[in-house]
C-alpha cells in the first residue's frame, strides 16, 4: 500500500502533468497545484473507494420498451 504522499505525488505527474508544465519558480508551481488540489482531492477519493462502491451518486441506466 502506497503512503499518500506517493500516490499524491504520482497523480501530480501522471494525471495532472505538472512537470510538463516547466514552471521555473516554486510560486508559480504552488499557484498550479493550488488550482488543481479540487481535481486531486476528487482523484483520491476515487482512488480509495473500494471496488464496485458507486459512492453517493449510482450510475443509472434506463431502457425504454417499446
């Protein structure tokens, strides 16, 4: 199991790119994770949800007969 940090840290570069940003200076850097901390939160939450667990909202699906 990773530390949450790790994963934190992977989904910064994997999902959210960050260092294909090629920020120069820590500012600007916290200024971009600051606009995509709501993105990570809802990436870890995802992530920590067991399997099959459709969370508050169920995926529906509606077949209409004719």
């Amino acid at each position: 199991m990773r530390w949450k940090i790790e994963t934190f840290h992977k989904i910064l570069k994997s999902s959210c790119k960050v260092e294909e940003s090629r920020l120069r200076t820590a500012d600007r850097l916290a200024d971009l994770i600051a606009v995509l901390r709501p993105k990570l939160a809802h990436i870890l939450t995802h992530n920590a949800r067991p399997l099959g667990a459709a969370g508050p909202r169920r995926a529906r699906v509606h077949t209409h007969r004719n």
